[in-house]
C-alpha cells in the first residue's frame, strides 16, 4: 500500500461519514436517541460507536493507547456528536497526509482498552478503519432510511462517479 492510495481511501470514508451526518441532521431529537435493534443500538450509538473507532485507531497509529471508550452519552444532542466528528475528520485527515510510504508498511504496537499487546502493519490497521466504517455507516444508513431521511447510496463507486 503507498501513500496515494491510503489518502484516496481515507477521502472516500470522509466523504461517506458526511453524508451520513448530513442525513441524520435531519432527525429530531427524539430520532437520534431512541434505540433500535442493531449491534450497536439507534443512531446516536451507531454513530457514536464509529467515531470512537476513527478517534482511538488514530490514536494507536499515533503511539498512544487510551484505555477509555467514547460513549453515546458523550452526545446528548446530535449537533455535539457531528461537532465533534468533525474534529475528529480533521486530525485523520492531517495524520493520512503526513504519513509515508515506509511508514504505512511498517509494523506498529498498542495496547487495546483491556490492556492487551497488539501490532499490526499500518495500512492494513488503517484499512479495516474504513471497511469497519463501512458496516456501521451501512447501519446507519439503514435506520435514516426507516426515519425517512436516507444519506442515499455511499458506495465507493458512487463516490468515484462525483470525482468525475
């Protein structure tokens, strides 16, 4: 994996997180925290839970370990959640743009929340960032559809046809 195409992945799963949030704008309050039957809850722990996701890989990629978890309580209105991932797009973003060839295919090591050693090589850790990210913004995307506000498609080819 090289730069280039990290930095492609990692605009497509931008790209794809805000529509996501573009579309839950539109929710009541009433919406965004009620609970539903997917892994992760309703809307604000889906989304909750694929922030903390972005928020603690980067972490790890950048040699800390935080051993606290991001949880929806953290949002108790839709616009702190969006607010915050927005933050949260910006310091990805910085970090994707000053990597290197050498260090996306170097091994890294971190400890997850319980305390356990891991390594893992770069790209393939950043990787399943934005697969993972793939399955929960489906989830999400799923309930703003039974709301009445779907994102619409946020397939990669999608993304790739707006490129043009």
């Amino acid at each position: 994996m090289n730069k280039q195409d990290i930095q492609f992945l990692y605009k497509y799963n931008t790209w794809a997180n805000i529509r996501i949030l573009d579309a839950a704008a539109n929710v009541t309050d009433e919406q965004f925290l009620a609970p539903a039957a997917f892994p992760h809850g309703g809307l604000r722990s889906t989304l909750t839970h694929t922030l903390f996701a972005e928020w603690i890989w980067r972490k790890r990629w950048q040699g800390e370990s935080p051993v606290i978890h991001i949880k929806p309580e953290n949002f108790p209105e839709y616009a702190l959640l969006r607010s915050h991932w927005l933050e949260e797009e910006k310091a990805l973003i910085a970090f994707v743009e000053n990597l290197t060839d050498e260090k996306l295919n170097a091994s890294f090591q971190y400890k997850t929340t319980c305390g356990e050693v891991m390594e893992n090589i770069l790209w393939q850790a950043m990787t399943h960032v934005v697969n993972h990210g793939t399955q929960h913004r489906s989830e999400a995307a799923a309930i703003l559809t039974e709301l009445g506000h779907s994102p619409g498609d946020i397939d990669l080819i999608i993304y790739l046809r707006e490129l043009k």
